[in-house]
C-alpha cells in the first residue's frame, strides 16, 4: 500500500457573514483563517496548528485584521516576504494569511 500524506495549509471561514471591505466598501470580506492540516490521500484528516484569523475580501483581496486595522500591501515598508510562500507578509501578523507559515 502507498502512503500518500503530507501537511499543507488550508483556508476556513469562520463566518457565514460577510463583513463590509474597508477597501472596496462591498459586503464580500469574511474573517478567515490559514491551519495547518495533515492530510492523506488529498483529504484533510486533522488540524496541527491553529493560524491566526484575519478578514479578507474575496473582491479585491484586502486584507485586514479583525478590529478592522488594515494590512494594505505595498504601503508598509516594513513589509517581509513569507519564508514559505514567498508572499509579501505585513507586519502585524504572527502568522502567514496565504499559507499558515509562523512568521
Ligand atoms: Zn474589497
Ligand atoms: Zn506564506
């Protein structure tokens, strides 16, 4: 038999309500959040590491936390790059919003 696993990243929305985009003003934005799962055969089996929930617009891609201060990419320079996915990561996050990664 052959063992197909691994851990990879997958996005929850924690809420059926959408909240309003500060960003593009439409009511498409959901607080979600980025766990890390073990997976097998392509099926998540079990949470390992509990990310950090964040509110993304599925619009425009804003992302913001969940008090509502916002995480606009390209207008921090103090932005960092995710060392797994190599997307841009504003500071205010303990954890990567696109792949879960601990900053
Ligand atoms: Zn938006
Ligand atoms: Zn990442």
């Amino acid at each position: 038999m052959i063992f197909i696993g691994g851990i990879g990243p997958r996005r929850k929305k924690l809420e059926g309500q959408p909240r309003i985009c500060s960003n593009c003003g439409l009511s498409q934005a959901y607080l979600v959040r980025t766990d890390d799962y073990l997976s097998l055969f392509f099926i998540p089996i079990f949470r390992i590491r509990k990310g950090q929930s964040f509110v993304e617009c599925e619009r425009c891609g804003h992302i913001a936390d969940e008090t509502g201060k916002v995480y606009a990419a390209g207008t921090d320079l103090q932005a960092i790059r995710c060392h797994r996915c190599g997307e841009t990561l504003e500071k205010g996050f303990n954890y990567c919003p696109h792949c879960g990664a601990e900053r």
